[in-house]
C-alpha cells in the first residue's frame, strides 16, 4: 500500500475550481485541464472523487445534495387478528 498524501491547500483550491468549472463527477475532465494538470498531477480521478466527498461532508458525490435521513420508518409488522394454536 503506497503511503498516505497529504492534500495540500493548493490542490484543495484547484479541486474546488474544477468543480465549479465542469461539475462534481466530471474528475477526468478536471485532470486534464491545463490550469489544474499541473497542480493536481499526483492525483487520480479517484482521489479527486475521495476528497471532493470528503470536503462535502461525506455524502453523495455531488454538491448540493446531502445524505438521506439515516432514521428508520416506523414498523409495519402484519399483527395476525387471531393465534394458532400449538398442538401438544
């Protein structure tokens, strides 16, 4: 496993720019712009995807759209109106 790198402020400002220019998702796109090739070039488009959820509160990919409520729905367990009997 290669060592962990470190994000710098740098990279983080060239993620937001790139985003903002070409949409969450677009990670490829964002690589190969020239203004951002250079600063970003230690990076895959995994990691742009890894840091872009991580700077936006871990939920989905894309900005503006948060995790759904994690609470559960109420139960709606099938109650039977009578009992079986059990033989003995």
């Amino acid at each position: 496993m290669a060592p962990k790198k470190w994000w710098t402020s740098k990279e983080e400002e060239a993620l937001k720019a790139g985003v903002k220019e070409y949409k969450a998702g677009n990670w490829k796109d964002i690589l190969k712009d020239p203004r951002f090739a250079s600063i970003l070039a230690n990076r895959t488009n995994i990691d742009l995807k890894d840091k872009w959820r991580n700077l936006n509160g871990g939920g989905c990919v894309s900005a503006g759209r948060r995790k759904a409520s994690t609470s559960r729905p109420p139960d709606k367990r099938i109650v039977p109106k009578y009992k079986y009997k059990t033989m003995i």
